[in-house]
C-alpha cells in the first residue's frame, strides 16, 4: 500500500464518526475538485458496482461495505459513472450549486 493510500483510508475512517446522539455516523464524504461526494453506508448493500466502475475510488471494507480509496485518481467522467452505477442509490454527487449529479 503507497503511503497516500493508507492516508487516504485513516482518513476515510476518521469521517466515521459518533453523532451527538450517540449513534455511528455512517456516511463519509469526500471533496473530489468541485464535486462533492456522499457514500451513505446504511443503505450500501455491497454488490460493488462501484468498485467495479472504479477501482481505484471505491472499495468493500471488511463489513462489505463501501469505502473511499481514491476517487481523485479517477477521471470524472469514469468516476461520475462508477457513482451512478449504485443500484441503491447509496453514492450522491453534488456539484457546488447543489445540484445532484449522482444518483
Ligand atoms: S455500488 Fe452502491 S451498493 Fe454497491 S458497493 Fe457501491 S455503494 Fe455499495
């Protein structure tokens, strides 16, 4: 594993935090240039799609649940597609007006 990957993953599992009541926040999020991406982890439900579409963006973790690897190292048409290939719609992308991308 390259050094900015195992970056990139302590800090993917930095963004799951405890909410303040008390319950696992299960979404992380990561900025990737002017989108914003979302992975909803309770409603992921670990077909890999996703990883699929983009290796080097998403993974499973060892809950078979997706996790950001390193979604900057994919091309944004690729990595826009990987997104919308979710059949749950577990992955949203915002760009900064708000709008929704993906699903
Ligand atoms: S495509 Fe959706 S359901 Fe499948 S692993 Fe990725 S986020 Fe989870």
């Amino acid at each position: 594993m390259a050094i900015g990957e195992a970056a990139d993953r302590a800090g993917a599992a930095d963004e799951t935090a405890v909410a303040g009541d008390g319950t696992l926040d299960r979404t992380l999020d990561r900025t990737v240039g002017d989108l914003t991406l979302r992975i909803d982890r309770t409603l992921c439900v670990g077909f890999g799609d996703c990883v699929t579409e983009a290796p080097e963006a998403f993974e499973l973790d060892d809950e078979d649940i997706a996790v950001f690897v390193r979604p900057e190292a994919v091309e944004r048409d690729r990595l826009l597609a990987a997104c919308r290939a979710c059949p749950v719609d577990a992955i949203t992308v915002t760009d900064p007006g708000g709008s929704r991308l993906a699903p």
